[in-house]
C-alpha cells in the first residue's frame, strides 16, 4: 500500500533577476511508500506574486509535467523558463502527483526572487555630447521582450498626437526597432523622449536635436598678385564646428568655369587656407562642417582674380610691364586683360599702377 506522497522542490532562484525570462529547476523529485511507491506520474509548478514583497496574490498554476511516470523514483530534474510580466516579488512551489493519487502537501514556498524589469535608450552617430542628428539611430531595448512604446515631445507638440497612436491611452507609437527623430518631423533643439515595456516603470531622457548646418563667411581682395591667407569666420548654433573645408571653381578668362574641386580642410580655428594658385579667375567656397555631420552646400562665397603685374618677370613692377601691356591693348588674353572685360585696356593700366615698385 502507498500511503505516503511524493516530494519536489523548485530550486533557490538567484534572488535578483533583472531579465523577464527566469530559469527554474524542479529537483529531487521522487516518491515514497512501500517498495519505493508506486512512482511520480505529474509535477505542477504554480507561483505568486507580490508588488511589494510582503502581500502576495493566490497561488497561480503556471506550468504541468505529466510525462514523469517513474518506478522507483530517481526522475531527471525538470527544467523549464517562467516569464515574468512585471517588476515585482515572485514566488514559486513544485506539487508532485503519484500514481495513485498521493499529492504533495502545499508548504510557503520553495523559492522568491524580486524582478526589476530593466528598459533603457541608446542613441548611435553621429552623436557629440548631448547633441545628435536628424540621422542618428535610437534603440531602446528591455529585458522583457515584448512591446515596447515610445513618444517623443519637441516643437510644443507630441509626437503622435496624444489618443492617435498605441500603448497608454493611445499617446504611444509601437517601438519596432531603431529610429530617428527625421522620422517624426523634429525641429532643432530640445527633444523629450518617454518610452516603457510590459511590466516596466516609464522612463524618460532628453536629448538635443541640431538640424542646422554651420554659417561661414569668406572675404577675399578681388585683385590677388600674390600667395595670400584666405581665412573664414565660421558659426554654429548647435553641436559645434568640426572643420571647415575650402573649394574653387577655376576660370583663365572669367567665362568657362571648371567643376568644384578640393582646396584645403583646417580642424583649427581660425580657419584658414594657403591660397597659391595660377593665374585666372577663382570662385571661392568654404563649407562648415559641426560635430553632428551637418554641412553647408557648396556655393560661391567669393571670387579673386589671381594675376602678375610684373609682366617681363624682372621682379619689379615699373614702366617697362606698362609698355608690354600697352602692345597688347585690345587683346582678350586674360594674361592682360586684369579686370576680366574682355579685352586689355587703360582699366588694367591703373591696376598695374597700384603695383608699382
């Protein structure tokens, strides 16, 4: 006769778990009674739950092993997953059936661990400091795999517009991987983030949005005779410069212009460029670039004429280059024609003459 019940127990969790998904052992599952009992034929795992550690609910059928019939004893451990839905405390016990239907008795428990469900925001690059672009990826992950919501304030307004979307009271978009605020039409400046999970508290961050490009300036003698320093003042009203770069568009005869081609990059202001070019007309471009990868277009901001007035190369300029100038009135070389009107004149004479040594 088999009078006595089996036993079990679920084994000590680690007591704090910061995942959803617990790992739970069922051990030392066996029967009792005359020759060993007649053997285990179903195990129930229930558990309990507290949100403050002290009141905890009923206790909760939460999974069944009916494929332990066994004699003698001497059943494997029985391993399975508990997923929980929240932060906060649980509790968990093991019932063991025998085939005659001997029960194991119900006692306080057999293990407790307190849950504290972890969500957190991530921001990828460009980022410098608290500042990121209209690009720049969001993820939020959480240790409950489940749905996560998000929402995002700036401008004044929500992000979506509260009731329109999913989650609380429909104030929420469905977090479905990573995103950027160009998706939702941000504006520069302060951005608000709130997001949670099933089962985890609302959190909240800030961050700073810069959509807008540097301003830089370029002012440049028109008539250039020589190398000069060509510098650029430059502005940000956001993440900051990070360099500036300079470009040229070139022309012999202030008609036909080349394509932009690369001057010089300087990470240091002021920002500068050793200007040492052949003789043409040039169109200057410098174009800012902050720490969060916006830039300027590339447009004109300056044209210089690059030019020698020491036409005869004997180092000085005096009556001499005059005359050869004078034997090329009329001519549209842009070699003399200075101003760049289209011919050699009286005009280019009194540039010469601003020159002379």
């Amino acid at each position: 006769v088999d009078c006595l019940p089996p036993s079990s127990k679920v084994e000590e969790i680690p007591y704090n778990q910061t995942e959803a998904i617990i790992n739970i052992t069922v051990a030392d599952i066996a029967d009792y009674g005359c020759n060993n009992g007649v053997g285990v034929n179903k195990v129930e795992v229930y558990y309990a739950y507290s949100t403050d550690g002290e009141n905890f609910g009923e206790w909760q059928l939460y999974a069944v092993n009916n494929s332990l019939i066994t004699h003698p004893d001497g059943i494997s451990d029985w391993h399975l997953t508990f997923t929980a839905s929240q932060i906060g405390w649980y509790r968990f016990i093991s019932i063991a059936y025998d085939c005659v239907g001997n029960v194991e008795d119900f006692v306080a428990y057999d293990a407790e661990c307190y849950v504290n469900l972890s969500i957190s925001i991530s921001f990828g690059k460009p980022k410098y400091g608290e500042w990121i672009s209209l690009t720049t990826p969001i993820n939020i992950t959480a240790s409950n795999p489940s749905n996560i919501y998000y929402r995002i304030y700036n401008n004044k307004s929500w992000h979506p517009s509260p009731g329109s979307g999913a989650g609380n009271n429909g104030n929420f978009y469905i977090y479905t991987g990573n995103f950027t605020l160009g998706q939702h039409a941000c504006r520069h400046g302060v951005c608000f983030i709130e997001f949670y999970g099933d089962g985890t508290t609302l959190m909240n961050c800030s961050i700073m949005l810069d959509t807008s490009p540097p301003l830089t300036f370029v002012s440049t003698p028109f008539f250039v005779p020589h190398p000069i320093n060509i510098e650029c003042s430059a502005y940000d009203e956001g993440s900051g410069i990070s360099h500036v770069e300079f470009y040229y568009q070139y022309s012999y005869d202030n008609k036909s212009w080349s394509n932009w081609s690369f001057g010089n990059v300087d990470y240091i202001a002021p920002y500068q460029w050793n200007f040492s070019m052949d003789i043409g007309f040039y169109r200057i471009c410098s174009i800012g670039v902050d720490n969060v990868e916006n830039e300027e277009d590339i447009v004109a901001k300056d044209l210089l004429r690059v030019f020698t007035p020491d036409f005869n190369e004997d180092g000085i300029v005096n009556v001499q280059d005059l005359v050869i100038l004078a034997v090329n009135f009329g001519i549209s070389d842009a070699k003399y024609d200075i101003d760049g009107n289209g011919k050699a004149d009286v005009s280019d004479a009194s540039i010469i003459l601003n020159y002379w040594t």
